[in-house]
C-alpha cells in the first residue's frame, strides 16, 4: 500500500467496526454485547449525521473539494457505501447469534404473531393505554409531498390492500421511542422472559388506528432518515449569539437527508414512491436493512434479572490524599492530586464544588461547560456558590454538537440566577476543561485549579476514562486565570509559559517537541514519543512524526479513534505501532509523553491532534511536573500498551486483528489500570 494517509471518515468506519467486535466477542457478558451493537448503531448515526453529510456538502465544490480534503469525497463516500453495507451484513448476523444465545438464557424477544392468549391481551392492554393515543399517521398522496420526517427517528412505511382489489393506499406513522420505552417487558412464564419492541406493539394495533378503511390487509415497514445535523449559523450582527443558533437549530430539522434505511421486504411500489417523494438519487446512501431499526435503543437494553448477562461492576477506588469529610482544597494545596475516572469517583470533584460554595473565604469560581449531565450536580453546586455570595462565571459552548439546545437552557437557567455566563469565543469552540477557584484570606491569595481531559460531566465519568488535575502550583493557576481573563475579553491574549493554548500555540509545541526527539536520535541518544488521544488525522503533524519514524524515534501511539498515520511502512512509519482499545470503558483520556533525553515531558490534554483542534478551537494541554503523577501516566501507558485482550493492531489494510495473548500473562488493560491504582491506594492509603 503506498498510501501515506488514510482519509479520516474511513479510518473512523474502522474504529466503529471495533465495536462491532465487542459484541461478536463471545468472551464478553451477552447483554453487553447487545449495548455494543447499541453503540455501533449510535455511532452511525452521528458519523452520517456530520462526517458523511460534510463531505456530501465538500462534493458539491467539484475538483476544489480535493485541494481541500487531499482526496476525492466523491470515491470517498463510494467506499462509505461499501463498508458500510458489508458492515450492516456482519451486524444483521451478530444480532441473529445474539438472539439465539439469549434464548439459551430463556430470555425470548417475539414479534406480534408469535404471542400466545395471555400476551396478546397483556400486548393488547398497553396498546390502549400507553401507545394508541401517541399515533398520528399520515396519508402519503400522489400530489402531496412528505412531513419534514424527524431526523433519526424510525417510521412505519404502512401499505394498505385488498385481496380481491387492486386498490392500495399508503401512509407514514411515527414510532414514539422518544416518549415509549423500546423494549415492553411480557409476564414471565415459568422461568422464560419475553420482550416485545414497541415496534410490533403498534403493528399488533394497526388496525385499530386504520379502521376506517375498507382493507383486509395492513403491513408495516421500519424506515429511517438521517439528516445532515451541521449548523450554519448566519453572521448577523443584529441578531444575538443565541437567536443565530436557536435558528440554526430549527433549520437541522430540515437539513439535507444523507442515508435512509428501509426494511428489505417493504414493496417496491412504496420504496419508489417515498424515495422518490425525498429526492433520492443513484449518488445517495440507501441502506436496506431488516425488520428493525435504531438499533442504538439496545444501550438502554432491559434487564431480565440474569446478573452474569452483564459485566461485574470493577467500583470506584478512593484517592489516597482525599480523606473522606476532609477538606479537599486543603488535600489540594498540601499536594496536586491526579484523578483517574471512572476508577476514582467523579464525585470528588463535586464535594470540591460544594466546599468551595459555602467556604467563607472563596470569593470566586470560573468553569468551562461543554457537555452536562441530565441533571447535572456541578450546575446546582454553582448555583449554591452564587447563593452563598460568590461571584461564579461559566463559559458556556453553545456549539457542543447535538448538545446545542441543552446548554442554551442550562445557558439561561444560570443566567437567572445570577451566574456570569460567557457564551464562548466568536469563532472558536471552546473545548478547553478549567476550573479556577480564589479563595482570599488575610489578603492572601490562593489559586486552586482543575484541568482535565473530559468533561464536567457526572454521567460520562462512569464510562469515560478521563484525567483530571488538582493543583495549586503558580505556574499554573496564573495562567488558568490569564485563560478565563482571555475568556472574558475576547483575544485579549497573554503570554503563556506553561499551559499550551490552541489555535495559538499547540501546533508549533508539538512540532519542536517532535523535532527534540528527531535531533536527540541523530545524535544518539534515547528518543521517544508515546502518545495516548482519541484521534490523529493532522497531516502536518503526521509528517512529522513520519519524520521522526524515519530519523530512529521509536513511538508508540493508543488511539481510540480515527488514525490517519500508516504505521509499520518501510522507510515511512517503520518505528511507528500503533493499537486501540475498545473495552467496558469509552477511552477518552489523552496525554501526551515525550523522552527529552531520559526527562520525561508529559502533558494531558483536551485536544486531539486534528486540524480542529489545532486551529479551529480553544483547547488547553496542561504540562504535569509532580513526578509521582508523571510516574502514574507512564505506567498506565505501559499497562495499556501491553493489553493482548482488548487492544487491536493498526496497519495500512485496517484490519483490527487483536494483539495476540501472552503465553503467560493476559492483561485487559482496564482491569488492570483498575487492579493497579487500587494497590496503590492500599500502600500509601
């Protein structure tokens, strides 16, 4: 293969097949691996809803859009097509075995002909309490055109016919999923459970809801659209901030359709005629598919009361200078402190919140908010600070994709009671992850900051590997409150020794940390990069460490997602290996460890080396200097970089083979980072 990159959105249909490969994995729990097909369809979704529908959008510029990608969206989206339909052939398959082995479990999912007397009424029941009244069809005419269909929500296509007639009638009818659980749990009998979808719920009902037609014969057929979700966001200087994007959000409603599902038995006549009614053309991605849709529904899967269909809950590990009912800001200033979710509680970092809230001596706390929890504890702890007195300021991105309209609410709920909110930076998205708390005492001023890899987010701590910084070192609480005086007035930037900021100063630290490694390695001396980030599709950057591939530098990359670098290429990225996990935990972490001759510079970061990233977004890579804490990362980069369980090789043909087990030792990374850190607790605990 000569190809020196790997277009992002294939690499990123890769990583999704990783998941797929969780839930063909029969060493994992049988309900887990059903959550997994959950994920890989949520995935999906997303993956079409932006990256398929921007290069949809880059296609149009014609010769130009290859200038501007380095490839051709055209033969891209082809390949889209390809994977992806060969993909949903090994997921139809995956769903098939699944099925079968949950029977073993005598756990039955049935359709609406397979319920005996006692189901059906029981089916019959909900139906007419809980579902019939939330069905709202609508008659497809010749000359009428289609409802703006509900992006990402599944319909029933529903043909209507007469045996002894030629007569047929169409319509469309909304699954409510939004508002229904998916999944009806039946009575058990005996020891066997049963699962009803909501799907054949409604199909057992038709005819109720279509009785005023004269049709012997009603069929009902899951289709799916998914809409190109990108914003435009006009630039009206009349118009606030938040009106722009309130807009833009109603115009997502209507965005363009970028793939569309359709159960494979639906008829012809239907198909032509509701693809035809969409504008669908030979260019646009058609997937048939089988009977059910939103598979991204099994992450909310039910659970039959079978403990071993699931994995062993591992627990959180507490932090060994965090005494329960001590003051943390108090743990804090005698030491930094690294937390490791989800093996320490998120909830250190909330009880850090609520200290600092009724703390007579706090006088301020700044934060990023990016993405919140449903009923997040970090927006009620701020808003006891500001009812305990202190000034409280949030910077608000209203840009989180998919989370837009969240955070305009959470955006006002703070405004109202009295938060200074900061809605961003024109232009740029904030991803950065600060938290800055002042506390004055006998006009002493003492900073305390938290600087993470993730978001202030109690729900995803549980499932996302992040790392969080507690410290009260000067050279960096000065310059996390240089970032919120940045935040504050908009390009009024400072000079920054420590904390790297991008779009101004992240690209050009990661190229001379690079070239470091690259001039110690000409002259001799030990060199290496070890990086661990969710994503790498920078070309410059992987020019670099190409570069430095070839000048001897030996590195080693933990990628969770897209890799746009081709290891292992002769004379290119020979002393490049690269592998992703994809385990219990979603791997979101990134830090960033470079030899520096035997010193180790290490760095966590907010930021992924995308051009984005990079250039397009205020993301903060924080240096660590405590030396214990420097010790911890690279040791759980070395566990991770020896898991032969969950981790997969990267290579030019994308094939994600598995590391081979050991003869002697198998390591599940998670599990030991977590068996790790909690005998670390134990010595020093």
């Amino acid at each position: 293969m000569n190809k020196k990159y790997i277009p992002k959105e294939i690499s990123w249909l890769s990583f999704n097949e990783r998941v797929l490969q969780e839930a063909e994995n029969k060493e994992v729990p049988l309900l887990e691996r059903f959550k997994f097909l959950g994920i890989y369809s949520n995935n999906l979704d997303e993956y079409f809803r932006v990256r398929v529908a921007t290069l949809k959008r880059l296609s149009l510029f014609g010769n130009n859009s290859k200038e501007i990608l380095g490839y051709n969206p055209k033969a891209t989206l082809k390949k889209i097509q390809e994977i992806v339909l060969a993909h949903n052939e090994k997921f139809e398959k995956i769903y098939t075995g699944l099925l079968h082995e949950l029977a073993k479990h005598n756990t039955y999912i049935i359709n609406e002909k397979q319920l005996d007397v006692d189901q059906a009424e029981c089916v019959r029941q909900y139906f007419h309490k809980e579902v019939r009244t939330r069905l709202m069809p609508f008659l497809i005419e010749k000359d009428t055109s289609l409802p703006n269909l509900t992006d990402d929500a599944i319909y029933f296509a529903i043909y209507l016919s007469k045996a002894d007639s030629q007569k047929r009638r169409y319509a469309l009818l909304e699954i409510p999923s939004n508002v229904l659980p998916r999944f009806i749990l039946l009575p058990k009998k005996e020891e066997s459970n049963y699962i009803i979808f909501l799907d054949d719920v409604i199909r057992f009902g038709l005819k109720e809801i279509f009785f005023i037609f004269d049709f012997d014969e009603i069929s009902a057929y899951t289709i799916k659209l998914t809409k190109d979700a990108e914003l435009e966001i006009a630039d009206d200087i009349s118009e606030s901030y938040i009106d722009k994007l309130s807009k833009s959000l109603q115009q997502r409603k209507k965005g363009t359709p970028v793939r569309f599902i359709y159960d494979r038995t639906i008829p012809k006549d239907l198909l032509n005629i509701i693809t035809k009614k969409l504008n669908f053309g030979p260019d646009d991605v058609t997937i048939p598919s089988n009977r059910y849709h939103n598979f991204k529904d099994f992450m909310s899967f039910p659970n039959p009361g079978r403990k071993k269909l699931f994995n062993d809950a591992l627990g959180t590990i507490p932090h060994r200078d965090i005494q329960t009912g001590r003051s943390i800001l108090s743990a804090i200033k005698k030491k930094e402190i690294m937390l490791f979710f989800p093996y320490h509680p998120f909830d250190y970092f909330i009880d850090l919140l609520r200290e600092s809230s009724i703390d007579p001596y706090v006088t301020s706390i700044q934060i990023t908010l990016y993405r919140l929890a449903r009923n997040s504890s970090v927006i009620n702890a701020l808003l006891n600070a500001v009812r305990n007195g202190k000034s409280v300021t949030t910077v608000v991105e209203l840009q989180a994709r998919f989370d837009e309209e969240a955070n305009i609410l959470w955006g006002n709920k703070l405004l109202g009671e009295g938060v200074k909110v900061i809605y961003g930076v024109p232009g740029l998205k904030v991803h950065s992850k600060l938290c800055l708390i002042t506390r004055v005492k006998n006009d002493v001023t003492q900073r305390y900051a938290a600087v993470g890899t993730g978001n202030f987010n109690e729900d995803t701590a549980k499932v996302y590997t992040d790392l969080l910084l507690l410290t009260t070192d000067k050279k960096i609480t000065n310059e996390v409150f240089k970032a919120f005086n940045f935040f504050s007035v908009n390009y009024k930037k400072d000079n920054f020794y420590h904390l790297v900021l991008s779009p101004f100063f992240l690209r050009n630290k990661i190229i001379l940390l690079i070239e470091n490694e690259i001039r110690n390695a000409r002259a001799g001396k030990k060199a290496y990069i070890y990086l661990k980030i969710n994503n790498i599709t920078d070309v410059e950057i992987i020019d670099y460490l190409y570069k430095a591939s070839q000048t001897g530098v030996k590195i080693r990359l933990i990628v969770r997602g897209m890799l746009s670098l081709v290891p292992g290429v002769k004379k290119l990225s020979e002393k490049i290996e690269a592998i992703g996990i994809v385990d219990r935990y979603l791997e979101h972490s990134r830090f960033l460890i470079f030899c520096d001759g035997g010193n180790d510079q290490t760095y966590i970061s907010s930021a992924d080396l995308m051009t984005r990233n990079l250039d397009h977004r205020i993301e903060v890579t924080c240096p660590v200097y405590d030396k214990n804490i420097k010790s911890e990362i690279k040791k759980i980069f070395d566990i991770q970089w020896g898991d032969n369980v969950k981790a997969r090789i990267f290579d030019a043909d994308q094939s994600n083979k598995f590391v081979k087990p050991g003869k002697n030792e198998i390591n599940q990374s998670q599990v030991e980072v977590y068996k790790w850190l909690r005998k670390v607790n134990e010595k020093t605990g």
